[in-house]
C-alpha cells in the first residue's frame, strides 16, 4: 500500500522522450462508459462522505500495466472539494476488491461537462491485471461522480461501496441505468516475464545533501536455487540525459529492450551493482547527477536493473523506471549576526554562509526577543551578508539561510545595540560585559547598575530566541553589581543575548561562548 498524500491542485504532465533510444510505450485510455463531450450525463447527488463510486477496468495484453492517470467526471456543481482516489487489485473478479494499491487526497472543481484528470506517473503504480478505481467522498451531495446517459450499464464493472449496509454492491442495485465516467490511462510494462527483474520504487534518501535515491527491484525469476541460468549478480544503469531535465515527468520515455539477450548499453552509465542471493526483494543506493529544487523544477534520472549470468551475453533486463533526488538538508544558521543603530538606520551584518546551493537569506523583525518569524514580519530577503533597516529602532531581528531547495537553517537572533541604552530618566540603568567576552570557560562576568531595589531579572537567550537561563537581581538593590552567569554549569559554546529588564528599561549585551 502506498502512503496518502494531499495534492493542493492537478497537474498536466508532459511525456516525450529525451533523447534517442528505444520507442516509447503507447498509453491505452480503458473506459467502460460512452460519454463523449456534450452528452446528457446524470450526476448522482445522493453519495455521502465515506460513499465511493468505482469502476473495474480491465487491460489487454499480457502485462504488467502501470496506471499513468485517472479521468472522470465530477459535477453537478461547480464547487472545490476534496476527493479520495483509491486504486485496488480486481484481478480475482469478486464484489469485494483486493489489495490496495493506491490511495491520495485531491483538490477538484465541479464540471457538467470537462473530464478532471490525475497524474499518477510518479506515483508508479502498477497493476497485473483487472483492477478497480474508486473515487471517496469527503462530502455529502454535489459536485459528484457522473454515469453516462447512453442508458446501458456493465453491472459487473460498476460498483458503490457505502458503509451503512456495509460493503460493496453492484452499482445497478441501486437502479442505475450507466457506467460511471471513470477512466484510467495505462502503459503496458513490456519485459515483465518471470526472469527479468522490476523496479518497485525509485524514491529518494531521506536527510541528506541530495543527489542520491534509492532503488528497490523484485529479483529474477532465474535468482532461484535450481535455475537454468543462474543470476550472480544485478547491474543498476541510469540514462544518460542533458541537465537539467525539467520536464513533469518521464516514465514511458526510451524503455531498454527486455531481451535475454545482451542489450547495447550506448547511452546508459553504469552506477552500482548488488550481488544475488535469492532474496526476493533487493534495495540499493544509487547517485543521480541533479536535484530537483524550487529554482530548477523536477530533475528525473531514469534507471533499468540488468540481471547478469555465467554468459555474458544472456542477461535479463527490467524495464526502465525514473525518480527523482532532493537535498533534505538545511543550511547552518548565520553567524556572527550582529546590529547596530546609528544614523537612523540599523546596520545588520554576519558572516556568508558557505553551502554551495544557498539561495538567500531571510531576515524578520520584531519587538522582542522571543518573537516567532513569519510572512508578516519578514522585511528583506537578500543574498548578501548585509543590510540596513529603516524600521524602528531598538527591534529584535532574526535570520535564516535558505538553500535552493526550500530548507531553511534554524533563526540567529540579533537585537539593535540601542536597546542597551537605558530610557531618559533611567541613566543608572545599564548592563555590561566585564569578563572576557569571547568567553572560554563557559561563564559569563556581567557589570549590572540598577537605580532601585525594584524587580529586575537578568535572561540569557540562545541565537534563536529561547531562554538558556534567567535570574532575579532586583533583591540586589540601588547600585552596581558583579553577576558570574552559567546554566548549573558552563555554557555551551554558541552566540547569546543577556537581557537586563526591569519592566520598564531594558538593556541587551552580546556574549560568545568559545569551546
């Protein structure tokens, strides 16, 4: 079963070929209704959430198949709502679906007339044979699922599954005279005999720096105590293909031939190899040239498994599958964030970062310390190591390196230096830093002067705005005072505020702790 997902919108995909090679596979539209466009169809405003209305389709050929989309149509009203596509195995032909193959979450507009399509090519969802597609409510009423009007009905492909009787029945129980308008594009997976390998999955290596996915392929029939040929080994080969390759996908592009024969590898590389043991199912990590970003869309590598013998020229091969790799890893937040007012602007500066794939920086303002960075409170992204805020004076800033993939690092916190500049009337008030500074042993030396023995409390904040510590000082009384800051220990190495408050005044100090 595949994991759901929840995709805001429909997206079009583009097929063709990349290069020169074998032709592609031809995609058949399987369909069990006659709607053709401006036919009188009936929508059935009777469904509620949890209802399904599906459809058994049924392939020719010898297969395997792999479902590339899914159409129907859904009207009634022109309202956006959320739909379940649910895909089964039908193979055994009863009332009751097998295995479920596939399931996500979509957007659709209501349409009397325009047939809504699905993507599934990068899902590479394959069947074996007859399977059924469901389409979920997640609402009561319209818009909903069409039948045809041409007044016949296949009752053995048309089905509703709804929980109050429970189950699954024959649609025309219900008295309906058409198909459901539900189709399904599929391309037959040439090779998928019992002695070449298939690609299950081609899905990315979670948590790393990109450029790598991970391949996991169903082992040859000749993989097999007793086999007539014995496989040693599997060979991975990706496609070789101009970068980038930003077309939405390319599943049915230069399918290798699935000879047991030597296939000319002109235009493939070879990336890794995985010995044979009998298992059934084998994995391995394999690199790709490109991630696919925000800046660069997606970046397909196309792969087939080349299962080898004694004999050199009798091999098995899979058919070719494709996916994509993404650099999961944020970058390092900023450092050496620092601000200082003057001139009637804040001069914000810190040190470049050095990933190879930064984007830009992000940088948010706010009134305290411990505020949260959003939209609302972004005011510059650039990609230097410097700029100069107009805003208020006396604000908190926060900043974050943002790669070409989208992951943004954690937030360094910066605080104008004229919020340690005590307010008219309260030019006692002031904190500063007595002990070295970068500090070495983990503890901070402060100078503190408060005008009176009213609360006062002493915060020490981390480069992102969390409190490491805080202390009461107010019980120190009117005068100057020595504070040695460390948090049940010596603090670890890093970039902190001090803040001296009193609810009224308030101070800042910048303090570096070094290993």
């Amino acid at each position: 079963m595949r994991f759901p997902r929840f995709v805001p919108a429909i997206i079009a995909i583009v097929l063709g070929a990349l290069g020169a090679g074998p032709v592609a596979a031809v995609e058949t539209i399987l369909q069990n209704d006659g709607f053709v466009a401006g036919q009188a169809v009936g929508f059935q405003a009777g469904f509620v959430a949890g209802e399904i209305g599906a459809s058994r389709l049924v392939p020719s050929g010898t297969g395997p198949w792999r479902v590339n989309r899914v159409r129907f149509l859904l009207g009634g009203a022109t309202s956006t709502v959320t739909i379940t596509l649910r895909i089964w195995d039908d193979t055994a032909g009863t009332g009751v679906p097998g295995t479920e193959l596939f399931f996500g979450d979509y957007l659709v507009t209501g349409s009397d007339a325009a047939l809504q399509e699905i993507d599934l090519v990068a899902d590479n969802v394959l069947v074996t044979g007859q399977f059924r597609v469901g389409i979920e409510f997640q609402h009561d009423g319209l818009p909903s699922i069409a039948r045809d009007g041409d007044g016949t009905i296949t009752a053995s492909r048309n089905f509703i599954y709804t929980p109050s009787i429970p189950g699954w029945v024959q649609s025309s129980l219900f008295g309906l005279t058409g198909d459901w308008v539900i189709r399904a594009g599929v391309e037959e997976v040439s090779g998928g005999g019992p002695d070449a390998p298939q690609i299950l999955s081609v899905a990315d290596v979670g948590n790393d720096q990109g450029k790598q996915v991970r391949i996991r392929f169903q082992r040859s029939g000749q993989d097999a105590a007793g086999a007539a040929t014995p496989v040693l080994h599997y060979e991975v080969h990706r496609r070789v293909d101009a970068l980038p390759v930003t077309i939405a996908a390319d599943r049915t592009a230069s399918r290798p031939p699935l000879l047991p024969s030597a296939v000319a590898l002109d235009g493939w590389d070879y990336v890794a190899s995985v010995p044979a043991h009998g298992d059934d199912v084998y994995s391995v990590v394999v690199p790709t040239l490109a991630d696919s970003s925000i800046s660069q869309g997606l970046q397909w590598s196309v792969f087939f498994i080349r299962a080898a013998t004694a004999a050199p020229t009798t091999v098995f091969d899979s058919p070719a599958d494709s996916g994509y790799s993404v650099d999961n890893l944020p970058p390092v937040p900023p450092v050496s964030f620092a601000a200082d007012y003057s001139g009637g602007a804040t001069h914000l500066l810190w040190d470049p970062n050095s990933e190879p794939d930064l984007w830009y920086y992000a940088l948010h303002r706010g009134s305290s310390a411990d505020f949260l960075p959003g939209p609302g409170n972004l005011i510059a992204t650039t990609s230097g190591s410097g700029y100069d805020d107009v805003g208020p004076a006396g604000s908190y800033y926060k900043l974050a390196a943002v790669d070409v993939n989208g992951n943004t690092s954690g937030y360094t916190l910066a605080a104008s230096s004229t919020t340690g500049v005590p307010e008219e009337g309260a030019s006692a008030f002031a904190l500063t830093m007595t002990g070295a500074n970068p500090s070495r042993d983990g503890r901070l030396r402060l100078g503190l002067t408060l005008p009176t023995g009213a609360p006062a409390r002493l915060e020490v904040l981390d480069v992102s705005g969390r409190r490491v510590l805080s202390r009461d000082v107010g019980s120190l009384g009117a005068g100057r005072h020595t504070v040695v800051l460390s948090a049940g220990g010596p603090l670890t190495a890093g970039i902190y505020l001090v803040r001296l408050s009193d609810g009224i005044n308030a101070s800042v100090v910048r303090a570096v702790v070094m290993e």
